[in-house]
C-alpha cells in the first residue's frame, strides 16, 4: 500500500506525456503516485508499477465511478485529457469535469496539462480552428476562472514533443539523394516550439512542490522555438549527416504517409457518427497553420528560472540523446493502433 498523505492522481499516466511525470513525482520520497490505465498489464503500466511510491489502479478514465474510486485519498491530480481518443467535445467535457470532481474529493492542488487555444488566439478565423488544441484551450479558459483558494490549481500549457523527431516528425531520405535526410514541415519560415518531456515532468514536479508561485499559473513550456531550416542546420553540425528542410504545402504534407488515411475522424474512443469531430486533415491544416503564423508565445527566461538545468536547445537535446533522426516510437495510442492491426 502507498502512502497517501500526498498522493497524486495522474490520469494519462501511461501515455508519451504521463510517463516522465509520474517519473518526476514518483523520484524522492515527497509524493506516491497512483495511475489510472484501461490496462495494468500494459508494458507501459507494468513499467511504472516497478517504481517504488507507483500503484497502477485499472479502469476507464472517462467513467465518473472509476474516478470518484480513483480520487480516493487524493491530494493532488495531474490530468492529461486524451484528445484524440475523445474528440473536441469529449476533451471539453471531462476537462472540466475532472475539475469539478478533483473539487469534491477536496484535492489540494489541480494541475491540467493544457495547450493553445489556436482559434482565439487567432480571433476565430477558421483557418487556425484545431479540435485537439481549442478542446484543451477551452478548459484552460474555464479553470483559469476559477478561484485559486478553493482548491490550487496550475495548468502546464505544452507544444509538440521533441521526441516526436522520431516519429511525426522525423526526417526521410532524400530519394534522389539519398545520403540527405529531409525534414519536412509546413511551416514556411516560423519557428515551431519543441518540449522534451523529461523537463516538462520537472516542471509539473515544480508546480506541485511551488504552490506559492504555481498556485493560479499558466506556464507555457518549451525547450526551444526553432525555424526548419536551423533545425535542419542542427541536425547536420550534430551529426555529420548532410540535412534540408522541405517546405511544404498542407495538400504535400498530407501525403507524406504519417497518417494512413487523411480524411479519417479523430477521435477513436467515441462515435465516428458525431458531426463536431475532425478529419485528421481538417485538424492539422488548423494546427500547422497555427504555427506557421506564429500565435503563440513562451517566456524562455521565465522557465530559465523555474528550471535552470532545463536543457535550453534542440542541439543540447540531440547531443544529449544521441538522435541521428532514427525512427522510434514515440505515442502509446500509435502503438496500441498498430497491435491491433
Ligand atoms: N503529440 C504531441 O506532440 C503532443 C504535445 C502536447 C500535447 N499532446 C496531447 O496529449 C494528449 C495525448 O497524450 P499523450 O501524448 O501522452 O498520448 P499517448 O502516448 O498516445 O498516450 C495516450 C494516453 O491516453 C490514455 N487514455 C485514457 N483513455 C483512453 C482512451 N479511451 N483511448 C485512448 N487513450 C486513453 C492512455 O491510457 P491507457 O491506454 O493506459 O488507458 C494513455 O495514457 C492529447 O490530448 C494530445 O493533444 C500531444
């Protein structure tokens, strides 16, 4: 049996963005951590059940009994809701819900893993519209009204995963040069934000240790914003292995083989037959356009400070993980999409 007295629920602690914060909370003896999977026979589960202060509960996370079970004891909750199995509607929802039932069970400190809300911020025109960025953006609005004496809550706003190098977005060989690797983005000559997840579970490990700072604060986390063709640039300075950045059109990146099937709805866990869902393309074109126009911002010297052994540059990271532009995966749900085919 864990200690409860600073228990943390994490939900989505399994998945790509989970893993390094129960591991950041789990390191020390200041919190036990308890992880809500579909699965406790999961590779991923089984992994972290192996940690000492880990326990590992099985259910649905979108289920209000399994949660009202699984806030028992609790003190704290890190809630990363899943946007592409759920849909825009479904994120919405059991974002706030999570809130309202995390109020209930009288959690101390709520901290919700959120991201941009891409159509406000840019002003509504549909061209930005993004169900798995406005699902969370919403939520993000709705917590950021509530007040912090109730309960504390903190939201850690996040961009694409560095990792995601190896994955979505990995470099291919050029197929009339192929000693040239390709990495191509249609991003124009913006500068996309990258997070490596170790440091984002440091920061969620520093807002539950910070209360006094993090206690009502959207952080916005990254490691370094940066232009493809300086990550091309990077990449080659890295590695010896000659690279370019391919700007591309939305039409070319959809056909770039990342997703079987571009006009297939998101949202695997709920009805194909609800009208709010998006076509992987919809969705996208909204996401890289969001970037590509550049509507977000983050404050590199605020994070310098909350964390200043953070590593500060897609380089530092390359060099510290030895990234060659392998493919390796990456997101638990591509890897149970894949198993069960
Ligand atoms: N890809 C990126 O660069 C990026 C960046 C920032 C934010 N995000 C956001 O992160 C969220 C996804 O989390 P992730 O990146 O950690 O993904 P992931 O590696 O694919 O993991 C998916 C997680 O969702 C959980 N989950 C719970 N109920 C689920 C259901 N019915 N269907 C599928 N999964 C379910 C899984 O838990 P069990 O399988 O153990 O139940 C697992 O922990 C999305 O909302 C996405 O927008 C992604």
């Amino acid at each position: 049996m864990s200690d409860t007295s600073n228990l943390v629920l994490v939900i989505g602690g399994t998945g790509a963005q989970g893993v390094p914060v129960v591991k950041a909370l789990a390191s020390g003896s200041t919190y036990s951590v308890r992880v809500l999977t579909r699965n406790a026979s999961s590779k991923e589960a089984t992994e972290l059940a192996a940690i000492p202060r880990v326990t590992v509960v099985e259910g649905e996370t979108y289920h209000e009994p399994t949660l009202r079970e699984a806030l028992k004891g609790v003190s704290y909750v890190f809630a990363n809701t899943n946007g592409f199995a759920l849909g825009e509607k479904g994120e919405i929802y059991w974002g706030i819900r999570l809130y309202e039932l995390a109020c209930e069970a009288r959690v101390k400190h709520f901290l919700y893993a959120g991201l941009e809300y891409a159509s406000k911020l840019g002003n509504f025109d549909p061209k930005y519209r993004t169900g798995h960025l406005d699902g969370k953006g919403k939520v993000v609005d709705y917590i950021s009204h509530q007040p912090t004496s109730r309960m504390a809550w903190s939201i850690l706003t996040s961009c694409m995963y560095m990792e995601g190098l190896s994955e979505t977005l990995r470099p291919f060989p050029d197929p009339d040069d192929p000693d040239t690797m390709v990495f191509p983005a249609p991003l124009g000559d913006a500068k996309l934000p990258l997070i490596y997840l170790e440091d984002y579970g440091a920061y969620a490990r520093w807002m539950l240790d910070n209360p006094a700072r993090s206690n009502g604060l959207e952080l916005h986390v990254g490691t370094e914003d940066i232009a493809w063709k300086d990550l091309a640039a990077v990449f080659t300075a890295v590695t010896g292995i000659k690279a370019v950045y391919k700007d591309v059109s939305l039409d070319e990146y959809f056909q770039l083989g990342l997703w079987p099937d571009p006009d297939a709805k998101l949202g695997h866990s709920t009805s194909r037959d609800d009208p709010t869902l998006f076509t992987v393309r919809e969705n996208f074109s909204g996401f890289w356009n969001t970037w590509k126009d550049s509507l977000t911002k983050r404050d590199y010297q605020l994070l310098d400070d909350i964390l200043p052994t953070r590593v500060k540059s897609v380089r530092e990271w390359m060099e510290k993980t030895g990234y060659k532009g392998q493919r390796a995966s990456v997101l638990k749900d591509r890897r149970d999409a894949t198993g069960k085919k």
